[in-house]
C-alpha cells in the first residue's frame, strides 16, 4: 500500500510540469515524509488548471465522521490473495466508498518519490521507490467532499489508487503497486467525459525497468520525522546504477538548493558537504 510518499520539487516547477498554478502558494512546503492526514498537492478534474491542497485520506461525502482512507483499490473486492498476474475486473466502480469518485472526481496527486516496504515488515524496512527519468509525477488519485454537519466545516480529501505489484515491488516484498500515470495519460485521468472503460483501463502497475528503489532508515517510520536526511541510502539500489544521484537531486531540492549553487558552493569550499 502507498502510505508516505515524497513532495520536494519547487513550485515554479511543478506549476510547468502540469501547467497548473498553485492556489494557495504558502501551504507549499518539501515534505519528505507525506503521511494519511497531511495537506498534500493536487490536479482535479474540476480545477484542472489549478494545482490545490486536499488532505491525503479519503472521507466519501456520505460519512458520518472522517475516515482517512488512503489507498484505493483498482480490483474492489476482487484478487483478495493480491496475484501479481491478475487481469481480471476492476472492481473498484462496484465499491461504496469509491465508486461516485472513480466515475466522475478524479486527480493527480503530485510526487517525487515514495516510501515502500516488504509487506510484513513495512516501514521498519523501508525503500524510497523512484521513476529514473522523470520527476516530479503524478499518482492516479479519487476525492470527495465531505461536510461537517456540526460545524460546517468542508473536507476535500483524496487516496491513491493501488494495483497488483510490478516487479520491482515484488523485490522489495510488496504485494501492491500505487498506479503512475504517464504524461500522456494525465490529462485524460482529470477529463470528465473519459469513458469509464478508459478509466479503468489506466488502472494497471508501472514498468519496473523505468523505476528503482534503495533502502533508507526507518526512521520515516515515525509519521511526525521530517528532514531530507530521512532519504539517504542506506544500502545498493534494487536495480544496479552508478551513484545515488536520485538522493542527490530530491536533496537539493529540500533544500532549496539547486546543482549550479552546490558546484560553485563545492568550488569554493574545494570539497563536496553531504548536507
């Protein structure tokens, strides 16, 4: 399940990537550890120019109190035992919870990277999993509104939608795989006239080939640990590659720093600092 994931690309950068702009500028912040409860970045089809903030943890409108829902599953109630080679219905417009969103309020919710583990040991062995060629990107995600009737309070929330495992998550021990959307396909997610079939045909797992993973300490564990430190590599990536440039560059951009800025800062100082 996709539980935390990683926003730390600039504003200006993600308002091209998705030729959106941000509403709200000042809740943008790096999070390197976005957890269910978090106000966290997003493209929805009735605001497709607009990059928002929602709550990660899905309430439906029907709710009687707030439900934090994270993950959305593109099977429903179907492939219980999570085989990898599932092909079969997508029952996810069948189910209560998701089944008016999936048909007609869906997003993007934008990312960086994001923080699997093995299913039994789950974040106490975690991996930061990434695409290699392109950052940021964006999860297939479904919202809703919900209102509290005691005070009137509107909660606009969203959850990622997961499918069968790639076979990169199946190295790293994960029965399940968030569905990543590729640019071709971001558009049409957040059209509100895509058929539904179309929709649900997007609802497969990424190339592995195209995505890698290294291990990291599990201190992201704690769903309150923030710090680009949290995403250091702490052993060799699933794939083999040459450095650890994908920490490198999700560094940097917590820090607000950019390569040019770290080469002249290197240049001077006549050695590489680490943070």
């Amino acid at each position: 399940m996709c539980g935390r994931y990683v926003t730390v690309s600039k504003v200006k950068a993600v308002e091209k990537r998705f030729n959106a702009e941000v509403s709200q500028p000042e809740l943008w912040r790096v999070n390197t550890n976005v957890g269910p409860g978090t106000k966290a970045p997003v493209v929805t089809n009735d605001a497709p120019n607009e990059i928002q903030h929602f709550q990660f943890g899905f309430t439906p409108h029907w709710a009687k109190k707030p439900m934090y829902v994270f993950n959305a599953r593109a099977e429903g109630d179907h492939n219980k035992d999570n085989n990898p080679q599932y092909t079969g219905a997508k029952g996810i417009i069948q189910k209560p919870m998701f089944r008016n969103s999936i048909r007609d309020r869906r997003c993007l919710v934008i990312a960086d990277a994001f923080i699997e583990g093995p299913e039994k040991e789950k974040l106490s062995k975690p991996y930061v999993v990434y695409l290699r060629e392109r950052r940021p990107f964006a999860f297939a995600g479904v919202w809703d509104e919900w209102v509290n009737t005691d005070t009137g309070e509107m909660l606009r929330s969203f959850a990622i939608l997961t499918t069968v495992s790639n076979p990169l998550l199946q190295k790293i021990g994960h029965h399940r795989s968030p569905v990543i959307l590729s640019p071709d396909q971001e558009t049409d997610w957040i059209s509100s006239s895509l058929p539904l079939n179309d929709v649900t045909s997007m609802l497969e797992p990424y190339d592995a080939k195209a995505m890698n993973a290294y291990p990291i300490d599990p201190a992201i564990k704690n769903p309150r640990a923030q710090g680009v430190e949290l995403l250091k590599p702490v052993g060799e990536r699933i794939y083999k590659e040459y450095d650890y440039e994908i920490y490198e560059e999700l560094r940097l951009e917590g820090m607000g720093e950019t390569r040019a800025r770290q080469r002249g800062r290197e240049n001077q100082d006549g050695q590489q600092s680490l943070f």
